[in-house]
C-alpha cells in the first residue's frame, strides 16, 4: 500500500489522543500471553549469547513491554512517536529511559544496541516505507544481535477511525503474510530464524517472527 502524505502526522496524533486509554488497556496483558512471553525469553537468551548489551524497543508505547524485557535482565529502552505515551512511559517506569523518536528516522547511532524489538509496532507502516523501516533497524543492530517483530497475520490494510475508549483515530492497521515480512528482511540483509503464527488478546493472528543481523 502506498502511504498517505501526512500518515506520519495521523499516526502521531492518533497515539497522544488515545494514550491513556491504551496504556490501561494493554497494561497486564502480557499476564495472558505465555507463547508471546515465551518468543520475548528466547529474545533475551539470544541477546546475552551474543554479548549483551543495550536493546531498543521501537514503538514501545506505554513502556509495557520495555519493562519486561527489564525484568527478563535485559538494559531495555524504549523509543516511540507519540510524546503522550513516552510520558506515561516514564511515569509508570521511572528510572528507564525512554525517548520520541521514528522507526522512519530511528534515533540510534549504528551498530549500537544488542537486540531490537518491534512488537506490534510496524502495523501502521506502510508498504513503500517498510524497507527504510528494516534498513535502519539493521544499521542500528550490531552484527548477531536479533530483531523480534510481532505483527497481524493476514494481507489486508483497514482504516482504524475509532480507539481505545472510544476516541478518534486515523490510522491504517496493515496486515501481513510471513512470506512478505520475510522477503523484506532478507533484501534489508537479515537471516530470519523462526516465525510462528499465534491467536491470543494481543492478535487473533499474531506473527512473532526473529531474525538476526548477521555476524560480520
């Protein structure tokens, strides 16, 4: 799909108007979702086999999952385009950093951090930006270290008008195949190690999909 001129802006404005609402809304839900627990552990192994260090997570919203992955021992930070939820990130996680950033212009120096994380976050991405999305993931990555994704599993892209508590919104939610997600990694440089296709409250088809920057 071809993006919109101002689906930057949109997506911006849609995640500041319903930030509160989706904090709450997503806030325990990793409590109900063993295999997504599951592919963030095996995540973590990887990093520290491959020599720890800094891990992003890109489009990290409220900060949940950047908690976890804290919890799990890793020195995670979060970075998202909505200044509404990176305050309610800090807020509900003091002492973690978090920063306003875009996945299209990621803020991250190369080859600086051990392991990334895009958990449901490359969904308002449009096809044509994808590949500028994966190629600064990459150059971000230090060689071996993994990149995990979670998506929505399908191959159709909808208009989201209305969010959480029943706010505005203009976003359009993208759904992909593995096979597509697979093609755009390889050609961005990255081996792809697993995908699975999961059916829980994050996604009714939810794609957990790691890859890895190769080692040099």
């Amino acid at each position: 799909m071809t993006s919109e001129p101002n689906w930057l802006e949109d997506t911006r404005v849609s995640y500041d108007t319903v930030a509160e609402s989706y904090a709450e809304y997503v806030r325990d839900l990793l409590d109900d979702l063993p295999q997504e627990r599951a592919a963030l552990g095996e995540f973590a192994d990887l990093v520290r086999a491959n020599g720890e260090g800094p891990v992003a997570d890109v489009g990290c919203g409220p900060g949940r999952v950047t908690a976890f992955l804290r919890h799990l021992g890793l020195d995670a930070f979060g970075i998202d385009l909505s200044p509404r939820m990176i305050g309610i990130a800090r807020r509900d996680n003091p002492g973690v950093r978090f920063a306003v950033g875009s996945m299209t212009d990621l803020p991250l120096p190369d080859a600086s951090v051990a392991g990334l994380l895009a958990y449901y976050s490359l969904i308002h991405i449009p096809d044509d930006a994808v590949p500028q999305v994966l190629a600064h993931f990459h150059r971000a990555l230090r060689p071996g270290a993994p990149l995990l994704l979670g998506f929505h599993v399908g191959d159709e892209s909808r208009l989201k008008t209305e969010g959480y508590g029943g706010h505005p919104m203009h976003v359009h939610v993208h759904r992909r195949t593995h096979a597509r997600l697979t093609s755009w990694l390889t050609a961005a440089g990255f081996s792809v190690a697993s995908h699975t296709t999961v059916t829980s409250a994050e996604s009714p088809a939810g794609g957990l999909l790691l890859a890895r920057r190769p080692a040099a």
